[in-house]
C-alpha cells in the first residue's frame, strides 16, 4: 500500500489531468458527481417530478388558435372598413348624395356598381340619405334602411356594423357594413352601405386548421355560433351555446376549459374576445383525444424526463456555483447591448473558454458598432436630405424588384409620377428657402397620404413618384386625387401650389421601371397640357413608351 502522501499527490496529478479550468473538463467532472447522486435519488424523485401533459400543448395550440382567428378577424374587418371609406370618399359620391335628382343618383347608381365589380365579397352597396332611408343601391338591399339612433351614432364614428344574419337569397352569411359619407370640411351627407358576406372567414378558419384536427368557430356575445370551420349554414346560426357555457367561456378568456357539448360528448375550449365587433373566436378539440395521446406521451417519456430533471438540476447547481461566476459580466453586457448600448467595454479575459469568450464578444461590440455606423451612411446615401423621402436611386432598385415580384405573381401594382404646377416662378418669386419649405410640407402630404408599404420617393427637383404596392390604376387615381386634392388646400406658407399627376399601371404602362416612369410621365405632361391641377390615367399599351425612355420635354416648373 502506498504511503498517504503519495496517494494525495496522486490525486492531484489526476485532477490537473482533466483541466478544471476549462469548460468541458468541469462539465466532466461535475457530470460524473451528478449522476453518482442521480443514481441513488432516482426511485424517490421519479414520482415527485411534475410529468409533461400533452394538454399543456393542446391548450397552447388552441389559445395560439383562438388568439390568431381573433387578430385576423379584426385585420378582416379593419380592411373591410378601409375598403368601404375608400370608396366613400371620392366627389362622385359627396357631390351627388343628398340632391334628390335623376342626373345625382343615375351616377350614385352607376359609381356603386362599377365599385361592386371590384369588391366581390360585397353582395350589395347602397347611398343612404341623411335621413336613413336608401337613396340608391347596387345589388340587395337587405338591412340597409338605418334607424335615427344608429344615423344620429354614425354622425360621430367611423363606421357601424351590423347583426350577422344568414341571407337566403344569396345562401351566405352576411353582415351589413356602414360608413360616413362626409364633405371636405366633415359635414355628414349620409352613409355608403355595404352587405358583406363571411366567406372569406371560412376560408380564414380553414387556413388556421387545414387538417380540421380542431373545431374553430365564431360567436355572438349572446352565444349565437355566426360561422364554424366546419362551414355555415341557416342551421348553424340558428343553434346557440347554452348561456352557462358562453358565460364561463367568457369570464375566464384565454384559458383552457372543460365544458360538455350536446351528446355527452366533453371538450376543451378557449375563447377570445374580438372586440370591435362583439364576437369571440373559439377554439376546442375533443378531450378524449388529448387524454388519449397524454397516456402516450406520458408512458413514452416519463423515465426519460425524471432521469434528466435530477441530472441537470443537480449538473446546474454545480454549474451555477464553479462555472457561471465567471460569465456574470458577458451577461450583463450583453443584456446592454440587446438593448442597444453599444458603449460597452469589459476587462480582458484570462485563459480558457471563457477568456476567448470575452474576447469574441468585445470583437462583436467592436463590429456592431462599425456596422450601426455604416447602417446611418447607407441611410443617407438612400433618403433625400431635404424631404427625408426617398430618393432616386432606392426608388429604381424598389420598382425593379417589385417589378420581378409582381411579374413572378401575376399582379398588378401602379406608379404616381406628381409634379408640382409652376414651381420655378413659385422659387424665382419667394426664394429658394421658401421653395424647400413648400417642398418639405408637400413631402408630408405625401407620406401621410400613402401606405407604409408604399414606396414615396423625390424623383428630383420637384417632382415626387408613389409606388402604390398591389394596387390597380383606379384605386391609384383615388390615391392620387387625394394627394392632389390635399396639396392645392394646403397653405405653403407663401400661399397655395398645386400637382399634376400621371398615373401609370403595371404591366399595361411598361414591363420595366423605366417604361413605367416614362408612361407615368407621358401622362402627367398631358394634365400639364390640360390646365394642370389634375390626375391624367395613362393610356393602353399602344401608349407605352419604348425602349429607351424619350428626352423629356422642357416644361415650366
């Protein structure tokens, strides 16, 4: 037997073999303690630990569910309400409601039916006068009469939206959509209407659940079902959750309950409410499936789970105790510079994984920093310095690519090419300083006009291009008349200056942005020639320009 001393330098020499002072030779050494302590802790903690239960994930699965049908239901109904402001918004329109002559609502007829070919969800469109009663209409006329208390609320709101209801006529579920119609300066004229049907909810619902492994379904606050992803019918809407189940669904939103469903048949739900609209949006499965598969998962990993919970509980308190101290400053610092502070500076690392580690992130620190620096001169080199818009060369590169995009998908997207009425006598009269301050304050009316997906950009001097993303050449002259119709209000500051706009499409105004710009701009030279002030559509592919874009003519500014 060896003397006591020369087995404790042995020992020594054994742990200065595994190289604590490294990351794997601690992982290894605490690895080998802990499953010494695993192995004697195992039959006790193996039915203390809690055991994962597939309800945990089915209940996730359905409040994902029934929190996303909630968001896109309330998406839906938001560019519902887009698409109907749009439509009210137009001179056509406030022009002509509230005159009671054949001339005034022959052209609300007209104006409804062609915006009805465009929007095929609305079964039927109506003008309503001041004082509730339908004025004119396109298509069915169901629910459009309104009451003096819902006309006196749509006074002050943006819109009103009505019951759903199963429309037979049309074998659809429906509801009516309202929204005001008012004069430039906010007097109400009266209501544009629109009966809208819900299947494109049942498509939303059978995107949410393609393989229909759960039930998806809308409701009233009443309890009534409105449409299921099973499909609508006059029966469906017809059949009511019970007031106990529909109270309890609501006062604990967003938790999973048990609930009984006629049959016997038990299920676990979740509701969310939508409220714009006082629905909800449930989601449930059958809950002897999720017991059936929880029995599964649980015979499958139960053994597997209790043997790693010990082990790493145990691997990281040691972990936490010999190796993490170490790594406390790289934590804080990173949670710094999540945050945005890239100022941080740590002391040098000593040896080892972590040393290189510290190392590794003050290089990164250091690159980050080079590349928010290169991230604000790439801003610049793409914005103009005056308007903050964007500028030419951003705009050519967008147009290109949602050229290819748009050629890729089949759509069709439209170009704003707005140039500002005699503006170089507007400059040569009040100075240079007051023609970029007319400038900058067109830019805003620009910007605040248009989409965030839109791109607006200063093509030069004082011109302005939109590209108007998946938008065709009508919804583009509404974009553009308002844009015209806002600048020739807005005072300058040296008075009022006004636009002419070219509007073209793609692809009947050109296959490349060159032969879009050029197309946009042949047809903003013909409002030049036309009085100016004006929106001019271009005209059809005969029209278009060639290969190479024409010299541009010489025009006032």
């Amino acid at each position: 037997m060896l003397p006591p001393v020369s087995i404790w330098e042995k020992t020594i020499r054994s742990l200065r073999t595994l190289r604590l002072d490294t990351m794997r030779g601690k992982f290894v050494a605490f690895a080998v303690l802990a499953t010494l302590f695993t192995t004697l802790a195992m039959t006790v903690m193996l039915y203390g630990r809690n055991r994962r239960s597939l309800s945990d994930r089915v209940g996730q699965e359905l409040r994902t569910l029934s929190s996303d049908m909630a968001r896109e239901v309330d998406v839906w109904l938001d560019q519902r309400v887009y698409d109907l402001r749009l439509r009210a918004s137009p001179y056509v329109v406030s022009d002509n409601t509230g005159r009671n002559g054949a001339q005034s609502l022959n052209r609300l007829r007209d104006y409804l039916n062609s915006v009805r070919q465009n929007l095929p969800a609305h079964e039927g469109l109506a003008i309503i006068g001041q004082d509730g009663q339908v004025l004119t209409s396109s298509g069915s006329r169901t629910g459009f009469r309104l009451t003096p208390d819902r006309l006196n609320n749509l006074r002050t709101r943006d819109a009103l939206v009505g019951e759903p209801f199963w429309d037979a006529t049309i074998g659809k579920a429906a509801l009516v959509l309202v929204v005001p119609i008012r004069r430039d300066d906010g007097l109400f004229l009266g209501a544009l209407g629109a009966k809208i049907n819900l299947d494109s909810l049942s498509d939303m619902m059978g995107q949410l659940s393609p393989d229909h492994s759960r039930d998806l379904y809308l409701i009233t606050e009443q309890g009534r079902v409105i449409i299921s992803s099973a499909g609508s019918s006059a029966d469906v809407m017809k059949t009511p959750l019970p007031e106990a189940t529909t109270r309890e669904l609501s006062d604990r939103e967003g938790h999973t309950i048990v609930q009984s469903r006629p049959k016997g048949r038990e299920v676990v739900a979740v509701l969310r409410r939508i409220p714009q609209l006082h629905w909800a949006a449930v989601a449930e499965t059958p809950r002897a499936e999720t017991v059936r598969e929880a029995g599964v998962l649980r015979f499958r990993t139960v053994l597997l789970l209790s043997t790693l919970i010990l082990g790493v509980g145990v691997l990281a308190y040691m972990v936490g105790l010999f190796v993490t101290r170490p790594l406390e400053r790289l934590t804080d610092a990173a949670a710094r510079v999540a945050a945005g502070d890239l100022s941080v500076e740590l002391p040098a690392g000593g040896g080892g994984e972590v040393g290189y580690l510290t190392r590794a992130f003050t290089t990164l620190v250091s690159r980050l920093r080079e590349k928010e620096a290169h991230g604000e001169l790439e801003k610049l080199s793409l914005t103009d310095s005056l308007t903050g818009l964007y500028n030419r060369r951003h705009l050519m590169g967008t147009l290109a690519s949602e050229v290819q995009r748009s050629r890729r998908l089949r759509r069709a997207f439209s170009v704003l090419l707005a140039d500002v009425d005699r503006f170089k006598q507007y400059n040569d009269t009040h100075g240079h300083l007051a023609g970029d301050s007319a400038l900058v304050k067109i830019a805003e009316v620009f910007r605040k006009t248009t989409r965030q997906v839109d791109c607006v950009a200063r093509y030069g001097g004082e011109e302005f291009v939109v590209m108007l993303l998946e938008a065709n050449a009508e919804t583009a002259t509404l974009v553009a008349e308002r844009i015209r119709t806002r600048v020739a209000e807005q005072d300058v500051g040296q008075g009022h200056l006004t636009l002419s706009i070219g509007v073209a499409e793609y692809p009947d105004g050109g296959d490349t942005p060159e032969e879009l710009i050029a197309t946009a701009d042949a047809a903003m030279y013909k409002a030049k020639n036309a009085g100016r002030n004006q929106v001019v559509v271009a005209g059809t592919i005969e029209q278009r320009p060639q290969e190479k874009k024409p010299a541009r003519r010489k025009r006032e500014a």
